[in-house]
C-alpha cells in the first residue's frame, strides 16, 4: 500500500499552479466537513484523497482535447471527475447529480472554489444539459448503460472518459454489437488495477 499522497505531491505529479492547489484544498476542506452529516466518498478512502480522487480525477485532463468547451459529468456525487476538471480550467462544466444534498454540496464547492460549474440536481434522463465535448463518468455504472445515459449529451465526436476498474475487460464484451466505436484504453496513474477508457466516433449502426 503506498503513502497517502500529499497536496504538495499532488502538485508535483500534476504541474497544477499553487493557486490551482489553493482551490483544490479548499474542495477538500469542504468535502472532508460534509461526509460528517452525508455520504460522499468512502470513508476508507479519506486519509489518501488526494490520490484516490484528486489525483484520479486530474489524469484525465491530458486526455481532454485543447479545443473541448463544453464537459457533462453524469453522475457527480462528490464531484470526481467535474469539479475537479472544472477547477483546472475546462471551460464549461455540467454536473449532474439527482441526489438534492449532493448537488447542495456541489454547489458549494463549485461557489467556494470559482469553478463555475453548472449543477443539475436531477436525473440524467431528465437533464437538459448541452452536447457535450466530453462526456464524463466514474464509479457509476457498466458500459453498456453509460452508452445509453451519454448518447443524452453527444455525437460522434463527443470524446468520452471513463475511469474503469479492473472489470473492464468484461464490461468491454457486454458491448451491444451495434455500438460501433475507437477505443484507447490507457492505464491509470492513481490505481495500478484502473483504466481509463477514451472512447470516440460513438455511434449505433
């Protein structure tokens, strides 16, 4: 088990600006508040949050394209990946969280930091965020469904992101056949069992 990452590590690792850390700190603070009353994260996974989501959630930043404005992120909870990626400078950021307490927090957060985020307190079905140029997700839920929640918000061109665990391999077979798609799949940097799955071209033939 490695030692817990620190925000000064966080920074070295990452290259984010000092201010960049100040804001993410303050993420933190508030998250670490909050999980006293509701359940954000897994308590087991607080003495090394900084690796297990700011460090999980700030890798994909490389993997978004320099020209991407607009990123939806379905199913928010905490805010990991979107509020982090919000804080390091994607331009339009659309969190989406049906939980009414989750998405409070997120505002917060979203307030507190000057990420700027949009919070869309309801359910991804009914959201009425923009097409997206990014679509994100992560821990919430198999492949297939993802499919189906992100057609919601993207094209063909629509770059997704999605953090996977070491099941991946079975989610990728469960693939409708139909579902035509490029995929890269690149090793994660916070878990040496995780995945990030870059998908483009999505589309149904």
């Amino acid at each position: 088990m490695p030692e817990p990452l620190s925000p000064e590590a966080f920074r070295l690792r990452t290259g984010v600006s000092r201010e960049t850390l100040a804001r993410l700190q303050i993420y933190a603070e508030l998250l670490t508040r909050w999980q006293r009353r509701i359940n954000l994260v897994g308590n087991s996974t607080l003495p090394d949050l900084w690796r297990r989501h700011m460090l999980d959630s700030a890798q994909l930043l490389p993997l978004i394209p320099k020209e991407a404005k607009v990123l939806v992120d379905l199913g928010s909870g905490a805010g990991f990946p979107g509020l982090v990626l919000a804080i390091l400078g994607v331009p339009e950021v659309h969190l989406i969280e049906s939980d009414a307490r989750k998405a409070a927090f997120l505002r917060e957060v979203s307030r507190e930091t000057s990420a700027g985020a949009t919070v869309h307190a309801t359910r991804i079905e009914a959201a009425s965020a923009p097409r997206a140029d990014v679509v994100t997700a992560r821990a919430l839920a198999p492949l297939r469904t993802l499919f189906e929640f992100a057609a919601r918000f993207a094209d063909e061109r629509t770059v997704l992101l999605f953090p996977k665990g070491q099941d991946v391999g079975r989610e990728l077979t469960e693939t409708p056949r139909e579902t035509k798609m490029q995929i890269d799949a690149v090793p994660s940097i916070s878990d040496d069992s995780g995945t990030i799955l870059r998908i483009t071209g999505l589309m149904r033939v």
